[in-house]
C-alpha cells in the first residue's frame, strides 16, 4: 500500500469514529444532578413559560447572593455600633450589693494604746446593697467625635452594600449574556453541522455518480466529524455558562435554569453625554461615597485625639445601705463631682494626634486618586461599548456575504463547476462569521452593562427590593 492509500485509509478511520460519536450528547452534558433539591423562588420567576427574564435574574441575586446578605449583616452591625457611641450620652446606673468579712490593724498613738484599746478592728462582717449612678458632663468634644465617627462608619457599610449591589447585578448581566451567547453558538453549531451533512450527502451521489473523486467524500466526512465535535464544544460552553449564571445569583451551580431570549436591538452610542456621564459617576459611585466617609471618620478621629488633651468632668451618686448584719439597716450614700486634667502621658496624646492627621491627608489623596480611577472606568467602558457595537455592524454585512456565497458555492458545487475545496472554504469563512457576529452582539451588551456599573446606574429603574 503506497503511503497515499495509507494516509486516505488513515483519515477515513479517524472521520468513522467521529462520526460515530452521539449528536444528541449536548442534553447529557447539560443535565445537572437530579439530587438537587434546591428550585428558584416561585415568586422570583417572573418569566415567560418559567424562563427567566434578565430583571428577573438580577431580583433573584439580590435575594440568594451570601455575599450581599454579608454585606446586609455589615450594614447592621454598623448601625449598632452608632448606638453604642450614643451610649455615654446616657447616664450609667449600677445595682451594687457585695459581701466581705474584714480585719485590719489601726495605727493609734502610744497614748490610746497605753489606754488598753485594741488596735486591731474585727473579724467584721460587711454586708452593702445600692444604687451608684455617673454621667459625664464634659469630656472635651470626645464623645461627639465618636458618634460622628460611627455615623462615618455606617454610612461606609451601606456604601459597601451599595457597591456589592451593583457588582452582583453586573456579574448576573454578564452571565446572561454569556449563556445566551453560548446557546447562540450552539445553534450556529447544530447550523453547521447540518450544512456539512448536506455536503457529504451531495459528495456522496456524486462520487456514485464517477463525478468527483473519493478524496471529496473523506473530506465531507472529516468536516462533519469536525461540525459533531464543535457541537459537543458548544453544549459543553452552554452548560458551563448556566452555571457561571447560577453563581451570580448565589444558586448552585448544577441547578437547571431556563432564561428568555431577548431582542437584538442594540442601543447606538451615538449621542452618548461622556462628560456628564463621567461627572455623574463621580458624584454617586458608591466607592466615592464609601472614600468620603472614610475620610470624615479620620477627621473624626483627629477631633477625638484633640480631646484628649482637655480635661474630663463627670458626676458620680450612690445610695444604699451598709451594715454588720445580712439586712443592712444603715444608709450610706454620697455625691459629688470630679476632674481629670491629663497632664503627661509620655507624649503619647502628641503622636495619636499626627498620626490621626497623617491618616486625614491620606484618605484625601485616595479620594483623588478613587476619582481618577472611576473617570477612567466610565471613558474606557465607553470606548469598548463603541468599538463592540461597530463591530456588530461591521459582522453583520460580513455574515449576509458569506452566506450568499456560501449559497452560490453549494450551487457551483451542484453544477459542477466547482470544487470540494471552495465549498468547504465557504462553509468554514461563513461558520467563523457567525461565531465572530454572534461573540460581537453580546460582547457589546456585555459592555454596555460594564458601562452602566461604571457610570453607578445599572440597577436603575430595577425592582431590586
């Protein structure tokens, strides 16, 4: 056998087992597991026959996302914290009431001892029960500083929560898109697949016919074994797609989920305000806002470290009873008023407070430097939301072409005119347009979501509570 026959043989072994393999492989690669008990929210499932709309789909993340309700549960830990900074507005009353036996040695003078008095006191049993209550009347500006602080703070977790948000509703448009971008290419597969069947049908008459060598009919068969494979490929990205959708709704992975198809009408940037989209995003992103927050908690924390250097004037009142006996009969109260004037510490209320103005400078600078970040998040998601949407246009025309020639060929082909050869490389450039076309229109509904996160608008006019 010469090394062509060889070769021949060789290649038609490889397309009978290609060929061989299952079209219907795409549901078994789809199907999750059937021990998963887990199903979307009746109520959340506002699609068309059960499939999920995108609104839909951003409602159900912002219900089942851990990583919002953490940020929920930060939210509130912070508003408890403002509460504890109102606390020492308040006075603090203590209920007391303690037990102690007690002996202890009086010093007297030589003169009462020589006298015969014991100058040993007890055994005694003391036995006290009362109320002490205290209240702070001034502290020098500290607690205020405080509760200014925890305001600060709350505001930066809700800040937080704001901007995981918009970030799991950015990741759940992402994921949509991707998923129907995958089920796209799926049916451009299945598309393809079936055209390289028609061509192995019509290489084959021929080659009974003594139309066209046998060299046609392999290289028919190896582009359908090809087509089998990009469909196994497709079915496989389908299901890795659901369920990269499913992580950003918070839901399993291997949950089976149906979404809706959506129109493809593609908003044109033409028109698009830049400047006032890049200044408006600087005004609300909830990274700045989060940044302004923290810098008014280091201002409050500069106000705190200047308290320290005034004095401290508090009331104090107890009232009770004290006495031998287990019910004590004896009242004992008092009441009164102090002061404490720091006078020196090691020069340690110096170095909080430098310190506490170094931290001031330096969140001033991360709000600049936040600010820069985010008009460079607006002006390049802009550039690639424009340069995907020409790109859609540009496929387009490019798809309508390779499909008439692709039409044209197959008629060449049928006539005689033409070669296996340019059927099968009008058959590959038209496959790779509609991959390139399909990869376009959603990249560029992919940036437009980019872009709306950066701008801070992505869940306007969302139903999103």
């Amino acid at each position: 056998m010469n090394p062509l026959s060889t070769r021949i043989c060789f290649i038609i072994a490889i397309a009978a087992a290609l060929t061989a393999l299952p079209v219907e492989a795409g549901p078994l690669l789809e199907a999750g597991p059937e021990s998963s008990s887990r199903e979307i929210p009746a109520s959340l499932n506002q699609g068309v026959g059960g499939a999920l709309s995108l609104a839909a789909c951003v409602r159900i993340a912002l219900n089942e996302n851990p990583a919002l309700q953490a940020a929920r549960e930060g939210s509130a830990s912070a508003r408890e914290g403002v509460g504890i900074a109102r606390s020492p507005y308040y006075p603090s009353v203590n209920l007391d009431a303690g037990y102690r036996r007690w002996e202890t040695h009086a010093f007297l003078p030589s003169s009462l001892t020589g006298m015969g008095i014991n100058p040993v006191i007890g055994p005694i049993d003391d036995w006290s029960a009362g109320l002490k209550a205290g209240y702070v009347l001034f502290d020098s500006g500290e607690r205020a500083a405080r509760l200014r602080a925890s305001l600060s703070q709350q505001g930066m977790a809700e800040e937080e929560e704001t901007r995981i948000r918009q970030d799991i509703a950015l990741a759940v448009h992402l994921g949509f898109y991707g998923l129907l971008s995958a089920e796209e290419a799926l049916q451009v597969a299945q598309q393809n697949l079936e055209r390289s069947e028609d061509h192995l049908r019509l290489a084959q008459e021929f080659y009974d016919a003594g139309a066209v060598p046998q060299a046609d009919v392999i290289r028919a068969r190896v582009e359908v074994a090809n087509g089998k494979l990009q469909l196994v490929r497709a079915t496989g990205a389908v299901g890795i797609a659901r369920g990269q959708l499913n992580l950003a709704m918070g839901l399993p992975p291997e949950l089976k989920t149906e979404i809706e198809a959506m129109p493809v009408e593609i908003e044109s940037p033409e028109g698009f305000d830049l400047a006032g989209a890049i200044e408006q995003a600087v005004s609300i992103r909830p990274e700045i806002k989060a940044a302004v927050r923290r810098r008014e908690t280091a201002q409050s924390s500069v106000d705190v470290a200047k308290s320290a250097f005034g004095p401290d004037v508090s009331a104090n009142a107890a009232y009770g009873y004290r006495d031998s006996e287990f019910l004590p009969g004896d009242r004992d109260w008092s009441v009164g008023v102090s002061i404490n004037v720091p006078v020196f510490q090691g020069f340690r209320r110096t170095h909080d407070l430098a310190k506490a103005r170094h931290d001031l400078a330096r969140q001033e600078t991360e709000i600049q430097s936040l600010s820069l970040r985010v008009r460079e998040e607006v002006w390049a998601s802009h550039l690639r939301f424009k340069e995907f949407y020409e790109a859609v246009q540009a496929s387009e025309a490019v798809v309508i072409d390779a499909r008439e020639s692709m039409r044209m060929t197959r008629e060449r082909y049928a006539a005689g005119v033409a070669t296996a050869t340019d059927l099968l490389d009008a058959q590959t450039t038209l496959a790779r347009a509609e991959y390139v076309g399909l990869e376009a229109r959603w990249s560029c509904f992919s940036a437009r979501s980019t872009l709306s996160r950066a701008m801070g608008t992505i869940l306007d006019g969302e139903d999103n509570h």
